[in-house]
C-alpha cells in the first residue's frame, strides 16, 4: 500500500484550519505531516516533515506569502504549494505560478473542494478557484478550475 502524502498546513489561525486538519486525518491517501502558525515555523516544519504538498494561507502577518512560496521553493525544490485565500479582492493567477505556487482556493469553499485541490496539485495540477483570474491556458500546463 502507497504511504499517504504528507500536508503541512501554514495558517496564524489554528481555528480557521482545524477543521481541514480534521478531514486530512480521516483520509486514506492524505495525512497532516503538521500544523504551524507562523511562516518562520513553515521552513523548519518543512525540512523536519518533508511533506508533499503544503498549504499556506494568504493572510500570515510575519511574511508576505508570496515571498514565503518563493522561499520555500528555493529550499525544498519540487514542493508543491496551494495557497488558501480568505480575501475577496481577485488573485491573479500568474502572480501565484511564478511566485512558485501550484494554485489558490478560498477559504469560503466546501472541505471536499479544498480536498479536490490538494489531489490536483498532487497530481500535477495547478488549481485555482473560480475567483482566481487565470491567464491564458497557453501559460500552464493542465489548469484545473474548480
């Protein structure tokens, strides 16, 4: 049996991801590696748990995230991020991608989309929320749109 990817999650409000954190644990093929809450404590949670995937949230008052993907990038190549949004102002897409980010999903969407994108990015995938505003399909490859 395939070992499950391990997600560490990287969000200032432990109450805004416990829920996700929750659902991670009763999947198969997923597991929460762990569960931070300041982008200095993502790098050594990610070089200690060597996951998968992690999940950063927009909103990390320490660190702009985008810089903080761009770092992560830089130290641990081949992660895969996804970017959770809890803002309603519009994203751009191509800012995500280059910044080194596989996609973005709101906050306000369903557990079992957040667990949708997750597989995605797993996969592959970049994947985005319809509020994302995703460039031409030319620019990536296999865009997911949820």
């Amino acid at each position: 049996m395939k070992s499950p990817h391990r997600i560490v999650i990287v969000d200032s409000d432990p109450a805004h991801s416990a829920d996700f954190c929750a659902v991670l644990e009763s999947q198969s093929d997923l597991t929460l590696a762990a569960a931070v809450t300041c982008a200095s404590c993502s790098f050594a949670a990610v070089s200690e748990h060597r996951p998968d995937l992690v999940l950063l949230s927009l909103s990390m008052p320490d660190h702009r995230i985008l810089e903080l993907v761009k770092d992560l990038q830089g130290l641990h190549a081949g992660l895969k991020l996804l970017i959770v949004s809890s803002h309603d102002q519009e994203l751009e897409a191509g800012r995500v991608l280059r910044a080194g980010a596989h996609g973005c999903v709101m906050t306000s969407t369903s557990t079992a989309t957040k667990l949708e994108a997750v597989r995605q990015v797993l996969a592959g995938r970049h994947c985005f929320s319809p509020s994302v505003s995703i460039p031409p399909l030319h620019w990536m490859n296999a865009t997911v749109a949820l």
